[in-house]
C-alpha cells in the first residue's frame, strides 16, 4: 500500500541518512519511478525532505527531523518476538540482554498488540541443531564475537580436518553465521571460513584491524554455501533403480526406465566413501554401473556379507528355548 510506503521511505532515511532513489527503489522493490512519485507526495505533505544531485546525491531529511510514524502492526510485532531466539543469544553471551530488550519492546508496545507478541512465544520454539547431532562444544564463542565486533584481530590454534590438523592462524573476524546449530567464524585474509568449536586456543591482542566497507556476510554466505554445494557434489555415479525405488533430490532429466522396469539415471555423489555407504542402505534395489572402482566396491562388500552369513539353507535356524513352566 501507497501509506505504507511513505512510512517505509521515511524511516529509511531516517535510520540512514542520505540514500539515492535507486537505492530506495531496491529496498522496497518498487520502480524508481514509482520512489520519485512518492517523494512528491511526501514534499506535498510538507515532509522537509531535500534532494542533492551529483555523484554523492540522494535524498535526505532535514537536520533534526525525526517522524514519529514508528507504530508496529499485528504481524510486525509477531515477527519481532520470532526473531529474537534465546538460544544462540545465550551462546554469544546475550541472553539476558536479550530478555530485557524483550520486556523493553513489549512495554512499548499498545495494548491491542502484546497479547500478538506473547502468543509468538508461547506457540512456537526454534531449535536449530539436528537430532543426532551432539551439541558443539564453543568456549571461545563469547570471545569471537566480541572480536567481531571491535574489531580485534585473534590469534588462534585451529583444529582442521587435513594434515597438518592443529595450526596457527591470524583471523580478522567479519562475523558470525549460525548454520544448523554450529557457528562459523567467516575472517579475513581471504576471507575464509572457520568454524568456532574447532578453535583449540585463542589469544586476544590489542591489533585492530578495517572490516571492509563492502564486504557482505550474507553475500559472502550464500556463494560459500553454492561453493560447498558444487564441490560436495562433484563426482557422478551411473545406476540402475528398481520399480518404486528413488535417490533423494531433483528430478533428473536423463532417467529412462529399461525393458525390465528399472530406471537407469546418472545421480551426483560427494565420494566414493559417502555413495558406497548410501547405495548400499538400498540393498538389492540399486545397481551401480559406474564408475568401475564403485561398482567393485560394493560388490565385495556384497560378496563379504555372503561369506560372512553364509546361504541360509547352510546353518540350522536356532531354535526358541523352551521354558521349564509353560503357560
């Protein structure tokens, strides 16, 4: 809605001082057409609202001039409350001020609206981690967020999973990211990405360093997650499914189903370790065609659980034993 918008502008440029209209445009998602009417309607209304041309232009408010036009709705309330997760607060050491900016908000708030912002509470919890993952151990957690945010340069003894394992490292934190129950450190030189349980020691010294201006944690996370993806799923395995069996993931377009009834599909795999683990979970619903070193694989594991337990006509089954006193 048009109002909304007006309200959204303003408190834009309040919160941020001078902002193009293209800028504007893209924090709305809106035609920068359609912000150059709006600041009109705004100007008309006798918002003292000035516009500077040149390279450094954009718009901004007067000096001094603050509206008052802050009111949350419903839903805006409801998400305030859902934003605020206790847990990974309490890991970064900000539960309690978490709790207090909490009851702060909902003072604030009118009436109509608190019994939306406690219902959040009250009907949903955010647990992130995974159920068969066991909780990351992160004592220097509290540590590394106050270096993100002073910007203070870190000394650390870093546990990684290839030889050399335990190195020294000089890390220029950037930030924080919270994936599925495990914080990573993103810092620079590089910048890369560590992850805090796995910091063995850290010092703190008084070098400071410069985040950045453009860096963006968020950008800088999404291509890091692409990455990981692409390379996890570099490699290629050929096999052959039985009627009603499937391999999690999209669909694949160059599946074809065999005068038999199989389908014979080409799916991603990360290695030969991880796709001989998961082929074998489907038995004799899945054969695999290739690569040769995978199918030769399998195949003798196949052969050694058939030397192990045997043809089931080569043993006597064990018999139930009979109770002294029976029913």
């Amino acid at each position: 809605m048009k109002s909304s918008r007006l309200v959204s502008i303003l408190l834009l440029l309040q919160t941020r001082g001078r902002m193009t209209a293209a800028r504007i445009a893209e924090e709305l998602e809106v035609s920068v057409r359609t912000v150059y009417r709006d600041i009109e309607a705004l100007n008309a209304a006798g918002v003292p609202l000035y516009g500077d041309a040149g390279h450094a232009g954009g718009y901004r408010l007067l000096d001094g001039y603050r509206t008052r036009l802050t009111g949350l709705t419903a839903d805006e309330a409801e998400a305030l409350f859902l934003a605020g997760v206790p847990g990974p607060a309490a890991q970064l050491g900000l539960g309690s001020v978490l709790a207090a900016a909490q009851l702060k908000v909902r003072a604030a708030l009118p009436a109509e609206l608190r019994p939306h912002a406690d219902r959040i509470s009250g009907r949903f919890h955010l647990d992130a981690p995974g159920w068969y993952a066991a909780a990351d151990e992160t004592p220097y957690l509290p540590a590394v967020a106050d270096a993100v945010w002073n910007c203070r340069a870190l000394r650390v003894r870093y546990r990684r999973w290839r030889e050399p394992t335990d190195v020294e490292r000089h890390l220029e934190p950037y930030g924080l990211v919270l994936k599925a129950g495990r914080w990573y450190v993103v810092a620079g030189p590089g910048p890369r990405t560590y992850r805090v349980d796995q910091i063995l020691q850290l010092t703190t010294g008084e070098e400071q360093f410069t985040r950045p201006d453009d860096f963006d944690l968020a950008g800088y996370w999404a291509a890091y997650q692409r990455d990981f993806h692409h390379r996890l799923r570099a490699g290629r395995a050929v096999v052959r499914l039985a009627p009603g069996v499937s391999l999690p993931g999209p669909g694949r377009t160059d599946a074809r189903v065999e005068e038999d009834g199989w389908t014979r599909t080409t799916v991603p795999i990360e290695s030969l370790d991880h796709a001989h683990a998961e082929f074998l979970r489907l038995g004799t619903g899945i054969e695999v065609l290739e690569p040769p070193e995978l199918r030769d694989r399998i195949a003798r594991t196949a052969a050694e659980l058939a030397e192990r337990y045997g043809h089931p006509g080569d043993r006597p089954l064990r018999q139930p034993s009979r109770s002294a006193h029976p029913a």
